[in-house]
C-alpha cells in the first residue's frame, strides 16, 4: 500500500471505514475484515484483521491515507481501469465531493495500450 506500511505497519497503519451506499459511516457489529483489492495486483492485501462493521450489498469501504502515489502512479501492464478520484472537503452545508479524475473505461485501457 504505502512503503512506511508495508514495512512498519504496527507505526502506520492505514485507516479503513465502511459507508452505507447513502454516504453514513457504518459503526455496527464490527467484525475482524481483511481488506484486499486492486492496489497494484489483484491480490493485494490492503489491511488485515480490522475491525470493521459488518458490510452489506452495495456498501463502500474507503481507505484513507493512500495519498497522491495511487493517484499518480498506476501499473499499466495488468490491464486495470484506473478508479475515479474524487477530493472531499467540509463544508458549511455538508460534505462536498469533487471529481477529479473519472474512472477509465475499457476502450480507454485499450486506447492507452497502443
């Protein structure tokens, strides 16, 4: 995930929260997770035995702290769509998302390969 992670985790570990699919932090039955996903390769192992709420259909999970090296640095070579990033910030009237790059399609994989 991040070099100081992968190397000390006990120091920095990286902060994971669940969302119901209208944007509320779950806190719920919080049950041990193990978090994977596509960082770099598809079995990347994000966080282990965090306690997070029980998810469901349609939940998002959102890792914190990842920086600018997820934004800037993606690995072409597996073929993977690069996500949309979005910066948040608080405001008087809530929280308010701006999309700052929208996720890939797959003609867009394919354009970029050749």
């Amino acid at each position: 995930m991040t070099t100081r992670t992968a190397f000390l985790p006990q120091y920095w570990p990286i902060r994971v929260a669940g969302f119901s699919p209208d944007g509320e932090e779950r806190s719920d039955n919080p049950v041990q997770t193990d978090v994977a996903g596509f960082c770099c390769f598809t079995d990347d192992l994000i966080t282990k035995d965090a306690l997070l709420p029980k998810m469901e259909p349609n939940d998002y999970v959102v890792v914190f702290d990842t920086g600018a090296y997820y934004f800037n640095n993606h690995y072409d070579y597996n073929s993977l769509p690069r996500v949309a990033v979005y910066s948040a910030e608080t405001t008087v009237s809530g929280l308010e998302l701006t999309l700052i790059r929208r996720a890939e399609t797959l003609a867009d994989i394919v354009r970029n390969m050749s």
